[in-house]
C-alpha cells in the first residue's frame, strides 16, 4: 500500500513536534547532569576545604616529628617500642650494668610503688660510691640508656672511704608511656 | 543547516523595478510601491518610510552580521555586451575587460557598476558576457540596503529570469524571453552560448488598459477590470475588448527587436498564464513566431527573478554568474565581514570552557582528592602517636634535673680554699648545699657570685657559723634554679675557664692532674669534697 505523502502543514507540524520532544529532552536531562555536576562541585569544594584543614595540622607535624627524632636520638628511646612488662626489670638491669661499668659501687637498690597521679611506673632510690668523675659519668650515662627516666632528687657527699670519694643517693622515676596521653590541643582564643 | 547558523542573517532576496520593490527573506515576502522624482531618482520619504519598514521586515538582530542581500536590478540603463577576449585568469580576464569597457563605453570603468561571466570559449579566446550600470544609479539603492543592514550585490533580473546565472548547455538554440508586467517589459535574446542583447521596450500592461479604454471608449477602471478576469480566468474576450486588444498586441509585436532568435519566445509575467496573449502575439509575430510561457510551473507568488535565482542558488553560498561590483571596494568592516564562524567558533568554546571548567575540575580532581583525604584521614591514629611520643619525649626533657649545670657553676663560683661538702637537689631545681671556707667574708662572696651567676633565682643563707676551731665557717645554704627556658645563654655555662679556678681542684683534697681518664667529654670541673668536717 502506497504511503501518502505528507502535505506542508502536517511536515510543519511534526517539525514542531520533533524541536519540542528535543527542547524537552535537551531541559530533562540537562537539568538532571547539571544537578550532578552542582553536587559533585559543592563536594569538590567541601573537601578542598577539608584538605585546608588537614594541610594546616600536618605542617605543624614537620616540626613534631623533627623535634620527635631528634629527643629519641638524645635519649636513644622509641616511646613506642617499650614493653611495659618487663620495662622496670630492664631498666635496674641497664642501671645497675651502667655503675658497674663507670666504676660506681651500688648499695642499696629501692624499688618504690608507682604513684597513679605521676603516670610513672615506679620509683628506683638508690646510693652508689665512687671516684667524683666515674659518678659524673654515671649520672651523665643515666640519660642515655634507652629508658623514660627522671631523677627526682639528687644527693652528693664526700665518702667516708678517703679523698676523691663521692657518694650519691639517687632517686629516679620511670616514666609509663601507656598511662601517656597527648595534650589536647586548647583554643587559641 | 549547523550548530551556528543562529548567528548568520540569512539571505534577503531584492527585485527592484520601477515602481515595485519585492523582498523575500525564508517565508516572508512583501513589497513596497516605489514614488520617484522627476530625476528618476527615489524620493527622500520614500527611502525614510522604505528604511524604516525594510529594518522591521528582515528584524536583524544587534550582534548578527549583515545579512546578504542578493538585488536584482531592472533591464533600464544597463548595457549588455559579448566579448572574445584572451583566456586567462579572473583578475587578468578583469583587467582586459576595464580596458576594454574604457574604450568602447562612453563612461570610464570607475563611473559604472559592471560584472562578466565566461560563457563559452574557443581555442585561445573565452566569450565573455559584460554588463554595466551607471554607478550613480546603484549607490542610491546601496546606500538604502547598507542602511537597513544589508550587505547587497547586483545582479540583473532578466539574466536571472532567463537563468543565465548558470552554465548553458553548449548545444541549446537561440531564444528570446520577454517579461511583461506592470512596467516597462524586457527583451533578452540569447545564443546558444547566452544571453546577447538585452532591451527595455515600451510596452506594458498600461498600454493594453489604455488601448481598450480609448477604442472601446470605456473607463480605465472598466479597462482594468477586464484585463483583472483576464489575468484570473483566461478565457474568450469581450466583442468590444477586441480591437484594443489586437491594437496592443500589435504594438507589442511591432516593439520586438528585429531580428529574433530562431527559437521561441518565452515570456514571463502575469501575461505569461494568458493563452490568448501568446497565441495572438505569435500570430501578429508572423510564421516561424512560437510563444511559449516562461513560467510552466504557474507559480507566480514570487517575482520569477527571484525565483528562478533562489533555485539556482540552492545549495550554494553565491551563485556563479554576472554580478555587478563597483570599482571601489567598500573597507571591510566588523559588520560587513562574512559571519566570523571561526572566531565565533572559538569565542563560544572558550566561554564555554571558563563556565564549565569549575564543574570540570571537579570532575576531574574529585576522586583523586577523596582518595588522598581518606589517606590522610586512615593515618590519624599515627598523628595521635606522634602527639603522644612528642608529648612524652619533651615532658621527660623539661624534668631532667640540671645537675652537670649547677656543679659546673658550683665549680666556677666557689672561692678557693673552700668545701663542697653536701649537695642536695631535686627535679624542681631546688638546691641545697653545705659549704666550709677559710673566711667569712668568702661566704658573701660566693653568695654575690651565685646570685650574679644568673643561674638561680633565689639563694638563700639559710646558717652561717665558725667551727669550733674557729679556722673555718661553715654555711649552709638554699637555692632556687631558674627555669630551663631563662637559663639559656647565660655566660657561665659557656666553654672556656671558670671564673675562679676552682680553687679546690689544684689544691690539696683536689683532683691533681685534671679529671681522670674516662671522664665523658663536657664534665664540668669537679668541686673539692673532702671527707666530713672533724666534729670538735
């Protein structure tokens, strides 16, 4: 069967049809793709500031991690890596293996219960007797021994065994890392 | 049709004539009547009313070009010639023509409007056709376009009537078209290569409404009625109609240029649908005369100029063909220039760009950025590490007691002669110390030298007292160390000799010879300390 053809008006019409179906498609989806690119954008943003934010607190991080690396290497310490199990055992051991070697003759050795307010571990009191320089030396040595130790109080007096003689009374506190919490950071303003 | 035709005008077609112009811009068709002066030349209201009416008509927008305006001109005044000149190239073909015209035209080639077009060639000769206008009698209907916004080019009505604006078939026989209407009609002859003669004769439609009004003695409006039926129902005519009728034809006959082509006359205009005008203009034009309408199809809504030019322009930016140019090019200018549909191009692109490249940026950066914050986000916990370690490193740092400090200030301040006999400290700097010297006034000094040290912030003689013997006194004193951050810089904990020589160290009690083999570097000089003061 022959198709009739199509007279001006009706091509009109189906003209008008066809620019109207594209005009609505064209709206439809445009708007559509452009409510995703504005939500992508506004995402884009959001995290761009974010990423400000953290840029910001990780350049003051260059610092903490410098200044971190180089009071590890003074005290020849990771914070990180002590057991805190055997952590006071280790430490008299290193303690008293340190007068040993400086020439240091250790007496009594105290181990006194930790205190919960200091976030110590324990208290170590000691006396050692010894030449003025190997004393010197011992307490210059107690810094470096790869243990959180603090010397609470300190006492020198000449020994009774003769000149040059000193004997010092000690008191130390272990540090515990575990009971250790970062300062929250308070507002500048 | 493309993406930027938006930004071209379009192009506006142009049939002047004496009395009428028709402008065809898409679908839209009008015309104006034409008033002229005495000159010939159009009147000042009529080109005020004809800008006016013409800018609203083709409603061009302010940022589009000027749209293209293809003008056909009437056969008067123009001069129509066949040429064999030297083949060649179109600007050399052009010079050989201004040459030419310079020398058969009585007006040089600066003072007309003139176009040509190759219509056929022979050996080492082309044939060219040339036709030329008054200049003067173009810019008057430049000026009007170019103040419409219109950019025109000329051509003329009857070459596009007869279709002579494109190539001719080279065997086609020679014919004749003759346009009649309301004004003056035009004879075009042809041979078989185109068009050779081109005339405007004295016969119109006026004369055959004149001739019936005065052989039939009737009013010219009665004249124009019948000649009105005639036009729309062709037909028999009227017995008194019929001696004016074959009078105009006569005339009309006795009007064709003589001799004629060997083939038919087609003509064109309203007359052309009327069976009786051509068979009694064959007639009256004796044997061999055959009359033929120009115009088959009976499309006469348009100027059949106009028409046949838009069909022969179907598909082309500019037809090849006679187009008349003046001499003088006018200076291209920003409104004139053809669309700029590269720049446009470009200029859309870019605005395009600078709109979508936030939401393009986006796009593209997004997941990258997600990515890297969730990174930064997954490490927080070794942030928090950090912070701890850094915390805990720095707090056993600030708590380290400064003994090696304080003994080497001890060491430089102590006066000679004197004992260090206890010394006390504790974390929080504070210090005591009990101290024997030979002399009381040496307490004061060693009290003025520890507070000038700048090492402490408070030194207190807490006893002072002669021993039993009375050779010495001993002192007991009290201190507070300054905090590290105050400590910093000052000049007794810098390298180099003490202040006082440490009076104890070379003396007897001393450590004669310097500090013993395996005292770590830095050590500072040893204070005496001797044994306990003997009680008395």
């Amino acid at each position: 069967m022959a198709t009739r053809p199509l007279t001006d008006r009706e091509r009109r019409t189906l003209r008008f049809g066809g620019i109207g179906i594209a005009v609505y498609l064209v709206l439809f989806f445009g708007l559509q793709i452009w409510s995703y690119a504005q939500r992508r954008r506004t995402d884009y943003q959001r995290l761009l500031r974010e990423a400000a934010v953290w840029n910001d607190k990780l350049a003051v991080y260059d610092e903490k991690v410098r200044m971190t690396q180089d009071l590890m290497e003074k005290f020849r310490m990771d914070p990180g890596k002590l057991s805190r199990t055997s952590l006071v055992a280790q430490a008299s051991a290193a303690i008293q293996q340190a007068a040993m070697q400086g020439g240091v003759q250790l007496g009594p050795v105290r181990e006194t219960p930790s205190r919960a307010s200091g976030k110590e571990l324990t208290g170590i009191q000691l006396e050692g007797m010894g030449p003025a320089p190997s004393i010197l030396g011992f307490l210059e040595t107690l810094g470096t021994l790869g243990f959180p130790l603090v010397t609470e109080t300190i006492q020198m007096s000449p020994a009774p065994m003769g000149p040059a003689q000193v004997k010092v009374s000690l008191t130390l506190l272990l540090l515990d890392f575990e009971q250790w919490k970062a300062t929250e950071r308070k507002p500048d303003a | 049709m493309n993406a930027l035709s938006w930004l071209n005008s379009g192009v506006v077609w142009l049939e002047w004539t004496p009395r009428t112009l028709h402008v065809v811009q898409g679908v839209l068709a009008r015309s104006w009547p034409l008033e002229r002066g005495a000159g010939g030349n159009l009147s000042a209201a009529c080109k005020t009313t004809l800008t006016k009416e013409l800018t609203a008509f083709l409603d061009r927008k302010p940022w589009q070009p000027r749209a293209e305006a293809r003008c056909l001109l009437p056969a008067g005044g123009v001069t129509l010639r066949r040429w064999k000149v030297p083949r060649s190239g179109e600007d050399e073909t052009r010079r050989v023509l201004a040459l030419q015209i310079e020398s058969e035209f009585p007006l040089s080639p600066d003072e007309l409007a003139w176009g040509w077009m190759k219509v056929g060639e022979t050996g080492a000769l082309q044939d060219v056709l040339v036709a030329a206008v008054r200049k003067a009698s173009v810019a008057e209907i430049l000026g009007l376009l170019e103040a419409c916004g219109l950019a025109p080019r000329f051509t003329l009505a009857a070459l596009a009537r007869a279709r002579c604006m494109v190539p001719r078939n080279p065997g086609s026989v020679g014919e004749a078209w003759l346009h009649v209407g309301p004004d003056p009609s035009e004879w075009l002859t042809m041979d078989g290569a185109g068009p050779t003669r081109l005339r405007v004769l004295s016969w119109s439609e006026q004369t055959l409404v004149r001739e019936w009004s005065s052989t039939a003695g009737v009013a010219p409006d009665v004249a124009e009625r019948w000649l009105n039926r005639l036009l729309t129902e062709p037909g028999p005519l009227e017995d008194a109609a019929k001696p004016g009728w074959d009078a105009a034809i006569g005339a009309l006959a006795g009007a064709v240029p003589i001799p004629r082509p060997a083939g038919c006359i087609r003509v064109t205009g309203r007359l052309a649908g009327v069976p009786l005008f051509r068979a009694s203009l064959a007639e009256r034009l004796g044997p061999g005369g055959v009359v033929e309408s120009g115009e088959p199809d009976g499309d006469r809504t348009l100027p059949s100029g106009i028409r046949r030019l838009q069909e022969d322009a179907a598909g082309r930016t500019l037809p090849a063909g006679l187009w008349l140019t003046t001499q003088v090019q006018e200076a291209p200018t920003v409104l004139n220039q053809a669309t700029p549909r590269k720049w446009a191009a470009v200029a859309g692109l870019l605005l395009l760009g600078v709109l979508l490249m936030p939401y393009i940026e986006a796009m593209v950066f997004l997941p990258g950025l997600e990515s890297r914050v969730a990174a930064v986000k997954a490490h927080q916990d070794r942030l928090q590490m950090i912070d701890r370690q850094a915390d805990f490193l720095r707090h056993l740092r600030q708590n380290q007691s400064p003994y090696m400090e304080t003994l080497l200030v001890l060491g430089k301040t102590l006066p000679p002669g004197s004992k260090l006999e206890s010394l006390n400290l504790n974390r929080k700097g504070e210090i005591a110390l009990r101290v024997s010297t030979r002399q009381p006034q040496q307490v004061t000094e060693f009290r003025t030298q520890l507070t000038d040290s700048g090492f402490f912030s408070s030194v207190v003689i807490e006893e002072q007292s002669p021993t039993p013997d009375r050779q010495k006194v001993q002192v007991r004193i009290s201190g507070q160390i300054k905090p590290a951050n105050l400590r910093q810089g000052l000049a007794i904990l810098a390298a180099g000799e003490p202040t006082n020589a440490l009076p104890g160290v070379a003396k007897p009690g001393g450590l004669p010879g310097g500090p013993p083999p395996g005292t770590p570097p830095g050590t500072p000089p040893t204070p005496v300390m001797r044994g306990p003061i003997p009680k008395t």
